[in-house]
C-alpha cells in the first residue's frame, strides 16, 4: 500500500529544484556500468509498486535528517509528491542507492546519533528505585544467578536459553538454580539475568566438563596400555615365531581401542611417548630403527632374527640367479615354428634348463622323481614351459599391449589359436586367450592362415589339379569316389546338395622312396613380432 502523497507549492520561477535526468539514476544521478531498476517496467502483477517503497523511505529519512548521498529531496517532488512524481517520470535507480536509504540503515543511524543521557533515564534501576513500594517488580528485576538488583539485566527470550541454562545447572549441580527454574522456561517466568553471570555459568560448567573428559581419558588411556601390553606379552611368549611389532601398528592399534571405548575419532597419539611407555612396562623389549620404521623386538629374538634374515636374502639371491640363467637360455634358443605340432616339435622349442626347472618344481627334485613321470606329468611341465617361453619379454611393457617376439611362438599358443578358431570362430574369444597369455593373436591367427591358403594355391597351381598337400611322392595311392546327396527333393536350392566325394589312400612300404611333395604348410611372417 503506497503511503498517502504529500502536495507542497513549488514557485514557477524555480528552474534549479526541477532540474534533473530522469535517465540516470533519481538518486545519484551518475551513469555507470551497474544496471538500473525501473518498477515500472517490471513483471510483476503490482508492477510500480517500488516507487510507493522508495518514497516512504525517502521520507522518513527526510524528516529525521538522514541523507547519506547527500540529495536534494525537493528535486525528486514536483508538488504531486515524491511517489507520483517518480511515477510519471518512470524513474529509475541504483540497487546500492536506494539500499542506502532502507529502514535498517535508517535505524542503525538513529541508535549512533541517539543520546546517551538518555540511557540513564530508562534504566530499569532507576524505576525500580521510584517504584519500591511495588514488590513484584522489584522480585522479577532481579538476577537469576547472583540474586543481584543492580547492572544491566537482560531478559531471557529463547528457548535455547532455557535448554542451556538447566543443563549446565544439572551439570554443576547447582540446587539453588534448580529451585529457581523448577516452575517453568525462563521465558514463561520471564527470568532477567546479568550478561556476566551467565558468562561465568557457562566458564564453570565448561571447566566441569574439562574434568570429568580428562578422568575419563585417563581411565580409556589405561584401559588401552594395558590391554596392548597384554598383547604383545601374548605375542612374545610364543615359542615357535620370534614377533617384531611395527611401532606404527601398534599406535593404530592403541588408537582405534580408544576410539572404542569412546575417544573422540580425530583424537591424535604421541608415538614418542607410547614406545617409552611400552618400553618402561615391557623391559624385555628394545626399540631399534629401520629405515623410517621403529621396530619393537624381543631381546632372546634378536640373534634368531638376524640369521633369519641373512637366510632369506640368501634364499633371494639364489631365485634371482635362477632366473637370469632361465631367461638367459629362452632368448638364446633358435626355434621357429614350421607348422608341425608334434612332441619332437614341443620339445625344441624349449629350453632343456627351462624344462627342468619347471619339472622340479612341479614333481620336485629328486632324480627318482624324475624318473617315475608319469605321462601326464611331462606334459604338464612342457605346457607351462612353453608359455613361459611364449610371454618372456626382455623388458616390461607398461601401456597394457604385450607384443609376443615371433622366434618364441611355442606349438601349444599356436595350437590353442587354431583349434578354438576352428571350432568357434569367435575373435572375442581367441583375444581373450590372448590377453591370459595362452593363445596366439586373432590377427596373427589370419596372417598364418593367410600364408598356408597362398603356398597351398600356388602348389596347385604348379601340379596342375586340387591335391592335399599331406600326400607324398612315390608312394602307391587308390582312390574312390561317391555321391553325395543331401536333400535332393527339396525345391530349394540353398536347403539340397549333390555333389562327389573322392578319397585318398596311399599304401606306404619299406621299399618306397616316398619323397615330401611341398612346403606348403611351413609358416613364415615377414614380421618379428606379432600382438
């Protein structure tokens, strides 16, 4: 609702008054960058109604002499009044301008200027001392805490107060207190109180508190020691191991224990101090330092420890050896695959070191071991030696793609390849082998196949007729023929067959000098290294 329009009579040779530009900002008349409000042009269904706003406000600080940008409120009224003519002349404004003639600016202006005589004359000191004859008054001005009439006394007006008050009151046990705030909220009771009882109620309950946390931890601080050092007596009377206790396990040890027992979880544990208390209740124990480490061992475990140690490093060294002598004899062997599959075949393509070593492992070293394999036995040994030599690098690959060097293709990687292709023809399936290392590359797969299809061809080529490649020279051969008829009453074509099968069958003799009649199954890639 606007407020009611003021008319005053403006003289008609006044052209100073009336000069101003209604582009600009009504209050600062400066054009910058900030953007401009015009209510009048606003979205809202009471649109205009921002100047009713802006003309109170103008107003009132008007009357009470408040003018932070010093304006000229007699050039914003044409005699209509402030809210009519900023209406007319659809005037706009500055946010930051009109924010500085709003109500809570208004009012912080007037507490600073107020006088401070005043004060006195409202204190409610003053009144009580010209009201004594009224009891009640005099009852409920004075300080829940200290009981005390003279000093500034606020009045209780929130709950949260009430809350406050009445647990630390419970917390210090303050009977009297309790008495007092027993009929009702301080708010309902309309309780007055001095700013500096108060303060002093919460300093001592604060203190109160501080105590009882600090018997407390006190408590959960030796609850937790004992029980780590009945762990680690625990862990030292054993006589079949000889423990070494990380101080940085046990810390979080300890301090997960405190947490437990109600430590707050943030809550930080000296180490210095925990190893020297733990050292002081566990005399059997030393402290040595490894490293950035601080270890904790027993004193009849240090001679075990270190023999121990000494065994292992050499224990280490003899695998490392191992190794080198291993990977040594793989990069070494000169082996490509020729497309046959045979035992004989398996075998060159491994190194006898390897091979040995993988036998070791798997049935052990004993030479009457070695002798008793059973069948199965050896080909498991070659199996796993075979893709050894297959996933052998000479460096680490870190970018996830392992290529395989073409002279370590083992038969059984290449077999794998071939017969799951054969059967399935899935390229998901045979790359996934791969990756595991245990098949051959879908691309290499078609590169090999590739290669055998165009020998095969040009051998045709060359004998004149479609003959297997398996078949030799000089060997006596018949031959059959038949038919082949699927469906032949079908009115399809794609569902009837009819063809001829011929067969093949050499007779093979110790007086035939049979003779290979092609290479056309050997395997050769112009590439050293294959995916």
């Amino acid at each position: 609702m606007s407020c009611p329009s003021a008319f005053k009579i403006v003289s008609p040779t006044s052209v100073e008054n009336l000069e101003i530009n209604w582009e600009n900002c009504a209050l600062c008349q400066s054009k910058t960058q900030e953007p401009t409000i015009v209510p009048q042009k606003g979205k809202r269904f009471d649109k205009g109604i921002g100047y009713g706003t802006l003309a109170q406000e103008l107003t009132n600080a008007r009357d009470v002499g408040f003018n932070p940008l010093q304006i000229d409120f007699d050039r914003l009224d044409d005699g209509s009044g402030i809210e009519q003519t900023l209406r007319t002349h659809q005037a706009c404004w500055h946010k930051l301008c009109k924010n500085e003639y709003s109500k809570l600016k208004l009012d912080r202006w007037r507490k600073r200027v107020a006088p401070r005589e005043e004060k006195p004359e409202a204190s409610p000191r003053k009144t009580r001392r010209m009201d004594g004859d009224q009891s009640k008054t005099g009852e409920e001005d004075t300080c829940l805490f200290c009981d005390g009439m003279g000093g500034d006394l606020h009045t209780a007006s929130t709950f949260a107060i009430d809350h406050t008050v009445r647990q630390y009151a419970l917390k210090l046990k303050d009977s009297n207190l309790l008495r007092k705030i027993a009929g009702g909220d301080l708010v309902a009771i309309e309780a007055k109180y001095h700013k500096s009882c108060m303060t002093k109620l919460f300093h001592d309950a604060r203190a109160a508190q501080k105590c009882d946390d600090e018997t407390d931890i006190s408590s959960f601080d030796s609850i937790a020691l004992a029980e780590l050092i009945a762990h680690i007596d625990e862990a030292s009377s054993l006589q079949d191991t000889a423990p070494v206790f990380r101080l940085a396990d046990l810390v979080e040890t300890y301090r997960q224990r405190l947490i437990d027992l109600g430590m707050p979880p943030d809550i930080h544990v000296n180490r210095t101090r925990l190893k020297e208390r733990l050292l002081l209740n566990c005399p059997h124990l030393t402290a040595t330092k490894f490293g950035r480490e601080i270890l904790l061992v027993v004193d009849r475990d240090i001679g075990d420890a270190v023999i121990r140690a000494c065994t292992a490093d050499s224990d280490i060294m003899c695998l490392s050896k191992a190794a080198t002598i291993v990977r040594r004899q793989i990069f070494e062997n000169d082996y490509t695959f020729n497309g046959k599959l045979g035992r004989k075949e398996q075998m060159k393509s491994v190194p006898s070191v390897l091979l040995a070593l993988v036998s070791m492992i798997l049935e052990g070293p004993n030479i009457k071991d070695q002798l008793d394999r059973t069948k199965f036995q050896r080909n498991a040994g070659l199996t796993i030696s075979q893709l050894l030599v297959f996933n052998c690098v000479k460096h680490a690959s870190f970018n996830g793609h392992v290529r395989h060097n073409k002279s370590q293709e083992t038969p059984l990687p290449i077999y794998i390849g071939l017969k799951l292709h054969s059967e399935t023809r899935k390229r998901e399936l045979v790359d996934r082998l791969h990756s595991l290392g245990i098949s051959i590359s879908y691309d290499r797969l078609l590169r090999m196949s590739s290669s055998v299809a165009n020998r095969l061809c040009t051998q045709y080529e060359r004998d004149g007729v479609v003959c297997p490649p398996q078949l030799r020279k000089g060997v006596f051969t018949t031959g059959q023929a038949d038919n082949i008829d699927h469906n032949p009453s079908s009115v399809f074509a794609k569902d009837s067959f009819h063809g001829t099968a011929h067969s093949l069958c050499q007779h093979p003799d110790e007086s035939n000098s049979d003779q290979i009649r092609s290479d056309a199954l050997q395997f050769e890639d112009d590439s050293s290294q294959t995916k």
